[in-house]
C-alpha cells in the first residue's frame, strides 16, 4: 500500500480557528517534518509553530467510510 503525509497548518489564536492551510503532501513522514521546519520559516507560521500536523492517509482506501447526519 502506498502512503502519503499531508501537512497543514491551523492557526488558534483567541478561540478563533482559521481554516487549516495545506503545506503539501509527502511521501514520507521524513519529508513531511522537513516540510514543516521550511514553513516554520515562513511569515505567520513561526508564530504558531504548534498548528502544524502531519495526517497519514493510505492511498485508495476510503478515509470516511461512514455517513453523516446534519445537526438539527
């Protein structure tokens, strides 16, 4: 199976939680964490260097595999 690691980064500041920004999408875990010490470098990323996360996904294999139901 071939996995990739996409990185994004989400910016809390006050209770308020930006839409999360995609940094990229990697091939290894290795990549991904370089990925994130590049942006860190970046203008606002440095700033809030704990909104970074790493999500591994398994390519073609469904990542929700369940419905929803809308709040009433």
């Amino acid at each position: 199976m071939k996995t990739v690691y996409l990185v994004q980064h989400e910016n809390i500041e006050n209770d308020y939680i930006e839409e999360p920004r995609t940094i990229g999408i990697y091939s290894s875990e290795k990549l991904a964490r370089e990925a994130i010490e590049q942006a860190k470098r970046l203008s606002g990323f440095g700033d809030f260097p704990e909104g970074f996360q790493i999500t591994k996904y398994i390519l073609n294999l469904d990542q929700w595999s369940f419905g929803f139901k809308l709040a009433e």
